[in-house]
C-alpha cells in the first residue's frame, strides 16, 4: 500500500465502527491509504444495521462521529435517513490559521448560524443574507453583509482599505463544511465526540496489543503486517 512518505509497505487501512461500549457494529479492510473515501460505505452499513433493528428513520437519531480524515463535501452529506455526523475539520484544541497574508479574516472565522441563514464575524455582529444571488462565475453566490461595522474593534482585521461594510461571497459547498463546524463548537456536540478518545482508539490500541499488529504512529489506522500476510480471528 502507498504510504504518505511516499513508500509502499505492507499494510492495510482498517475501517471500524463502534457503539458506545466499545463494540464493533462495522468494520472493513482495504490497501487504499485514504480515509476519506470509506466513511460513506460505514454509514449505509450503520443504516443497514438499523433497518434489521427496526429502528425507524423517525426515531432517535443515530450519531456517528468521525476525525478529520474524514471531513468532505461528500462525507457530509451521507447523513440522513436516522444518520447525523459529527466530522471534525481539525484536530481538537488545535486551531488553524483564520488570517489570509494581508491580515484580513478568512471565512472561517465567521460563525454561519443555518437557522436564520446568517454569518457571526468575531466580534459578535450579524451578517444577514441579500435575497438575490450574486452570479461570479459559477455556481451562484450567497452575499451576506454586516450593516454594523462603523465602531467596531475589529476593523482593521475584517475590512480591507477602503471597504467600510464586511460582505461574504459563499459557495454551497462552504455553507456545508460551515454548518459542520458551528455543530461541533456546541457543547452537546463536543461532549458526543470527544467520547471517540476513550471508545473509538482504544480499539485499535487492543489490535496493536491483541493480535500482534505494528500501528504506523504516523498513518492512522495503518496496520502493518512484516510478512504481508494478514490473520484475523473471528467468532460465530
């Protein structure tokens, strides 16, 4: 499998999902080294799980959380039919540059709140959405603007020279991942996911004990295998 030092090694990237006592409800093997592209299969089998338990799309939600690796347009709208995600953009605790190089707030630095279809810059104020489209290219763009920035401290970090009103050109695809990222700065949300420190990892901290597998600390999920032969032990 390629690596990300740009090497093949022996090894497969190994997909599970749990429940919230650590068992796995999903679970899959593959020698593709991107993580991105198995989460929609693990959710339709989580889907598929329900549907056997008779659990109704009506019902109780059935939260599934997922790290960075994951984050994409297309993973996100996997959700649905009894599915919400719960997929971070970063690491936890650790924030990403908010600036562009002439100082000025990029787009994620701007709370999008998808009740009212409105942003919230950083100091507070609202950023209220024209009804009209602006057609730049395509697709059609969202224009919010901010109608309260005459006296506001942040200017000189918001507003480019000359500008005396913050305005946002936003994409669908951005109004998606920033959605995603407002639902995970809520606390109930937050306390959902970090549960994947103690549920999720500890799984495959098990395997690496358990059955004898090196877990590569630079890949996550890699199990690397020094004969190229792969064992796994199964119950029925």
């Amino acid at each position: 499998m390629l690596m990300k030092r740009g090497e093949f090694d022996y090894g497969y990237n190994a997909q599970a999902c749990m429940n919230e006592s650590g068992v796995i409800v999903a679970g899959n093997l593959t020698n593709d080294a991107s993580d991105t592209r198995h989460l929609p299969e693990m959710v339709e089998d989580v889907r598929e799980l329900r549907d056997e338990l008779n659990i109704s799309k009506t019902d109780e939600k059935t939260v599934m959380t997922a790290d960075r690796g994951y984050f994409s347009i297309e993973n996100i709208k996997q959700e649905g039919q009894g599915i919400e995600l719960l997929i971070a953009a970063r690491r936890e605790g650790k924030e990403e540059s908010t600036e562009s190089k002439d100082g000025v707030y990029w787009l994620e630095r701007f709370e999008y709140i998808k009740e009212s279809d409105s942003w919230r810059c950083p100091s507070g104020r609202l950023l209220v959405r024209e009804k009209k489209q602006v057609l730049h290219g395509r697709p059609l763009l969202r224009r919010y603007e901010c109608f309260d920035c005459e006296v506001c401290l942040f200017r000189r970090h918001c507003l480019k020279p000359g500008e005396q009103r913050r305005t946002l050109l936003v994409k669908r695809k951005q109004l998606i991942r920033a959605e995603m990222r407002a639902r995970l700065k809520q606390p109930e949300k937050q306390a959902i996911y970090r549960k994947r420190k103690w549920v999720a990892e500890q799984v495959f901290g098990q395997i690496k004990v358990d059955w004898d597998f090196e877990i590569s600390p630079c890949e996550d999920r890699i199990l690397h295998v020094p004969n190229g032969s792969l064992s796994v032990p199964c119950t029925t």
